[in-house]
C-alpha cells in the first residue's frame, strides 16, 4: 500500500497517542471482558468461557437493585447539574462582559481541591454536628440535630452534582460562546420577544453543549465509586461499590467484571439514546 | 415613488461611552425609495440603522416610523426587518423553516406559510432551494436567503447592512442590479447601508453621505455628483480634482471667479452651495469628465486653457492624463474615452485642455 505524503504525516502524528490508548484504555477493556467470561474457583481462575456470571448477575435481585438505583442517581444529578449549569454558563455567556476569564477561573476553584476533600467538606456540611446542623440549631429552627441529611441517597446527588458542576458549565459556555450574536438579533427582528428567542434559537444552538455535559456528567456517575461509599450510607449504595466488594472482599474477579461490563453496556445504550435524542432536539445545526 | 415620509430621523444622537457615533442627525425617508447611508468606516452608519430597527435606542432624538414615535418600541414590534451583514442564517433550520421564521408568530395557516415562503424564494431566484440545509448554501445564495426572509414578513422598510460587501466583484455588481431591480418591483422603502460609493450611486434614489456621526450631505446620487456641498463630499464620491480660485466680483445673480489655472469666468450665482459664503471661495472642483484634452486642432470647447501631460495611464476603455496646468502646482486628472483612432499622447506633450463653465463646483 503506498501513502501519501500527508497520510504518511497523519499516521506519524497520531501514532503515539494511539498506541497509548491502546495500552492504557484497548488492554484493560479486554482483559475486563475475557475476565468476565472465566470462573473463579476459591484461589484459581477457570479459563472455561463461559455466561455463567452474567447469568447470576442479571438473574440476580442485587444487580438489578444497584443497576436501577445508580441510574437514578445519576439521572438526578445529570438532571439537576446541567439545569443548575445552564444559566450559569448563560449568565457568564451573556452578561458578563469583561473578565470572562476571571469568572471562568472562578468557577474552577473548587476543582483545586481535591475529588475526596471535598467530599469530605460537604460530609462535614451535612454531617450529625455538621455545619447546617449546627446553623439551624443555632438560628432556633430545631431542637436536636436532623439525621436524616447525611448517608442517604440525597446526600449523594447533592454531593455528585457540586462535584460535577464546572465540568457541565463548560461545554454549555462554549456552546453559548459559539452563537452569533446578529442570529439572536434576527430572532428579536423577525419578531421573537425574549423567551420565544430563547426557545427556537438559543437552546437549540446551546444543545450540543447541553449534550455533552449530559454525557459527561451520567456516564462518569453512574459509576461512581467514592460519594456513595463516603456519603451513601447503606441505602445510598451504587453499583461500583457491589463491584469493588466483588473484587475485593468476594475474592471474585470474573462475577465484578461481568457485572462492570453488563453496567458498561447499559450506560452506552443510554448514553446513545440521550445522544440521539438531543441530535433530533438540536436540529442540523453542523 | 410617493413622497410621503415612512421614517422621520429628527434630533438623533447616539453615544457610546464617551464615543458619539451620531451627532444630531436629520433625516427623512420617503415610501418606496431606495434610501442608501453612505461613508467611511466608522462613521455612524450601522449605529443609524440599529437606531431604526431597534436594536438600540438613541440618546438623544427621535426616530418614527409610519408616522408613530418608536421611542421604547423593541425591535420584534417594528414594521422593519433586517438582512445583517453576516446574514444571520439560523443554521440549524433549512432554508424555508428561516424564511418562514418570522410567520410562524402571525395568524397564518401551515398552507399559507408554505405558499409564501415559497414564493419569496422564487423572488429571490431561489425556488425550490427551501429543504436545504443553511451550511449548503454558498455566499449568494445564503444573501438571498436573508432577504427573502426580511421581504416575505412585508414590512414597510427593509434595512440592509452592507449585504453585498462579503461577495465578490462579479457576483456584487450583478446583486446590485438584482437587488434594485426587486426593490422597484415591490416597491418597499429600502435603506442600504454602505462604504462603497459606486453602490450607493448605481443603487439608490437618495444618498445620505455621513461623516463621524453627522450627514454632510442628503441628495440624488446626481446632485451628491455635480455639486458636492464639501471638498470632503466632493473627494469621497468619485474623483474631483481641487484649484485654487477667488470671487472678483459679486453681482446680482453672478459670481465672477478667477481661478489662474483656467482663466477668469463668470458663473451663476446658483454654483455656490447651499449656505457657502461667496466671499469665502477659494477653491474650484471639476470632475475628470469634465475636462477634456483637445487632440484636434479643430476641436474648440466652451473655454481653453493650455498644459502638460505629465503622466498617462491606460484603462482599456478610457486614458487618465495627468496634466500640469498653468501656475497649478498639482496635476490635474482628466478621463478621456479611448475612442477608435485616437493614439495616447506621452508624458511631456503640450496640450490644449476644454472645459465648461457649468461642470465648475465651488467650495471654500
Ligand atoms: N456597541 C458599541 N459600543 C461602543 N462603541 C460603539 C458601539 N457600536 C459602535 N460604536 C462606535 O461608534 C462609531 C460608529 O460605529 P458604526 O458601527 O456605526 O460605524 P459604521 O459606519 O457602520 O462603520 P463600518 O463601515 O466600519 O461598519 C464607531 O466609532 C464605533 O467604534
Ligand atoms: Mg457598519
């Protein structure tokens, strides 16, 4: 096969990056999946192939519990992120005029911090003597502490989407940043007042942005693994955490990765869905 | 065309900060004319056509349209639409959903969106162009597009921002004819916006010439040509060449000017602008045009002076000599046609120069 120049200058520029995607993303992913179709036999693998794993966790009450709980989660706090980060991003996009990098940098101050830190912040925000605990008490609104506002499933969607909000302000501020200003002019010219502009020219030309904080924030929580455990209590649990015990403390390999791949495959299926939803949402904009 | 006024400009101001953009600016516009804002860059014209569509609001003055004050009315309760400069395509719609944008707001049937977007399309030569996508359209095509979409809403003024400056030459000059021809035929009020002087001039039936913020000039392009009120008008519109001249002699309707380089003559008092004092003459104007080199001996012209060519340079249908007239210390432009036989004369020739009393222009 003979190249041309500019192929042969393609290939060389994306060689290295590729083969480190190879080794770092391609390698484990398929030693996850051939994991999963092993068995694990007390201390030695069984290298039959074999659906017996999959078949005990899709058959199983556990499963199918996490699974359904994790997606809700995450549906919660994709949900509440990208509504919370859209005007936000709209504000910096649109109302701020000078310094729009100052707010920017702003916004990502808490990412200086570490992910576990600030975990551990909100554990002491929403905690038995934590601070709204402490403040309510103090302004007289109750009598002892609330329990009831940490180590539960809202404790985790609260923590998770404070976590996740400056990666969904970003996208939806670049998409914003994106739009030509004379098209939301001609909107008002053609006679749209301030919402109708929003609705038919706005969001669907925001909705590439809005899509990929969509993405960004559901695929990563749904497996998160450290806010449930932190968090959570026992009925905040997720599906990564079945899966570490799996790995760890059940000594069994094959069932943790059959249940990571069988997660896997749903949050794809999802993420395609959502994807194609919000193509047919956005129009053709590109 | 009507006379009677569509939008009356009266007081207007505009200030951005410490920038005036607009300073007190008078205009009227009347139905169905084909009204261009003309100037350099960054006097104010897009600042005056915001003004009108409503995008901003003036400081100071007020803008009316259809007899009614458009103080506090936003731009989406304005009888005007835009075609912007960049056109403004939504790009994620196809081609008719952006000319039907604005109907879908009005009492109209799915049926009669349909007929009359399709026919402003046909308006625009672009018939059965409405199920592409905005990205697949080319330059041309995307400036027909923003005005189909402004002319299908019937406003009573159509505003338009350089539409043409981002074509080419070619494309340009066959939109300027097209663009008249469509406005003729519809017969709404349009307002041009535009840094290109031969546009304005091909295209309009009154120019308004602004410099930094105020109108120099409100004319025909005919009048804005032959009798400039400022050197500035003068030298923004075409070529004009400048000599030094004074008034002698003030009688009753006459004004005799002496200019060295031609010799003394006698004009209307009519010549002098609107508003210019006669004493303070001291240039003269005349058109390239208006000068002519006299080959033949033969060849006699209302008046004559003699010079020297001192430079030539040839554009196919016509020759620009540089002449040297007496005591000038400038050369002088003339455009002589290049007619069949006529050979160019070299730098250094002597030769004798025509000209007419009525092409002369004067300025202080
Ligand atoms: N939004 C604004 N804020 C501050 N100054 C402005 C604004 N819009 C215009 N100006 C200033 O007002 C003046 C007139 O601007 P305008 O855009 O009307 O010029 P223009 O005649 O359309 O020029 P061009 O041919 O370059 O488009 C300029 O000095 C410009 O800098
Ligand atoms: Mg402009």
């Amino acid at each position: 096969m003979i190249l041309s120049r500019e192929s042969r200058q393609g290939l060389t520029l994306i060689s290295p990056p590729f083969l480190y995607a190879i080794l770092m993303l391609a390698a484990p992913m398929v030693m996850v999946v051939t994991f999963s179709f092993w068995t694990q036999n007390y201390l030695d693998l069984d290298r039959t192939p074999t659906f017996a794993n999959y078949r005990e966790a899709w058959t199983g009450e556990i499963f199918r519990v996490l699974m359904l709980r994790s997606l809700m989660i995450s549906f919660f706090v994709t949900t509440v992120t990208v509504l919370l980060a859209f005007p936000i991003a709209y504000f910096l996009s649109f109302h701020v005029k000078r310094q729009k990098a100052l707010w920017l940098f702003l916004i990502t101050i808490p990412f200086w911090t570490s992910y576990l830190l600030r975990i551990f912040l909100w554990k002491v925000i929403l905690g038995y003597n934590g601070v709204l605990n402490s403040a309510l008490m103090g302004l007289g609104l109750i009598d002892e502490p609330l329990d009831f506002i940490l180590y539960n499933v809202p404790a985790v969607i609260i923590t998770l989407a404070h976590a996740w909000a400056p990666f969904a302000i970003l996208p939806i501020f670049v998409a914003l940043e994106r739009i030509d200003r004379s098209l939301l002019e001609a909107a008002e010219d053609l006679g749209d007042g301030p919402v109708r502009r929003f609705l038919r020219v706005t969001l669907p030309l925001a909705m590439p942005g809005v899509l990929a904080s969509t993405l960004i924030v559901f695929i990563p929580t749904v497996g998160d693994f450290v806010t449930p455990r932190l968090v959570g209590g026992p009925d905040g649990v997720m599906i990564a955490n079945l899966i570490q015990v799996y790995f760890s403390k059940a000594n069994n390999a094959p069932l943790a990765t059959a249940l990571a791949v069988s997660s896997m495959l749903i949050v794809a299926s999802i993420s395609l869905v959502i994807f194609l939803i919000g193509r047919k949402i956005g129009g053709r904009t590109q | 065309m009507t006379q009677n006024a569509i939008i009356e400009i009266e007081g207007v101001s505009k200030a951005f900060g410490a920038v005036t953009a607009l300073n007190g600016v008078d205009a009227t516009i009347r139905e169905g004319e084909f009204f261009s804002l003309l100037g350099p860059s960054g006097c104010g014209k897009t600042t005056l056509l915001r003004l009108i569509a409503g995008f901003d609001e003036p400081t100071d003055g007020t803008v009316v349209i259809a007899g009614q004050s458009m103080a506090g009315i936003p731009a989406n309760k304005r009888p005007t639409n835009m075609v912007f400069q960049s056109y403004a395509i939504f790009p994620h719609l196809s081609v008719a959903d952006n000319v039907g944008y604005g109907l879908k707001r009005k009492q109209m049937s799915r049926e009669e969106i349909n007929r009359a977007v399709t026919d402003a399309l046909a308006m625009v030569d672009l018939a059965g162009y409405g199920n592409r996508a905005a990205h697949e359209l080319s330059g041309g095509q995307r400036q027909r597009v923003a005005l189909a979409r402004a002319l299908v809403m019937k406003p009573k003024v159509v505003l338009l921002d350089e539409p043409l400056s981002a074509l080419d030459k070619k494309l340009r000059e066959q939109m300027q004819v097209e663009l008249r021809q469509l406005q003729q035929q519809i017969g709404i009020t349009f307002i041009l916006v535009t840094h290109d002087q031969e546009e304005a001039l091909i295209m309009s039936d009154r120019i308004a010439v602004l410099f930094e913020g105020e109108i120099a000039q409100l004319d025909t392009p005919e009048v804005l040509y032959r009798r400039p009120v400022s050197k500035r008008v003068a030298s923004f519109i075409g070529v004009m060449n400048f000599l030094p001249a004074t008034i002698t002699a003030k009688a009753k309707g006459a004004l005799a000017v002496d200019i060295p380089s031609l010799g003394k003559v006698s004009l209307a008092a009519g010549h002098a602008p609107e508003g210019l004092d006669p004493a303070s003459v001291s240039t003269i104007g005349v058109r390239p045009e208006m000068l002519t080199i006299l080959f033949d001996d033969a060849e006699k012209a209302e008046c004559e002076t003699t010079g020297e060519v001192t430079a030539t340079s040839y554009c196919g249908d016509m020759t620009y000599y540089s002449v040297l007239l007496p005591k000038a210390d400038e050369a002088v432009t003339i455009s002589m046609r290049n007619t069949a036989g006529r050979s160019i004369v070299p730098a250094g020739t002597k030769v004798r120069v025509g000209w007419g009393v009525e092409s002369v222009v004067l300025f202080d």
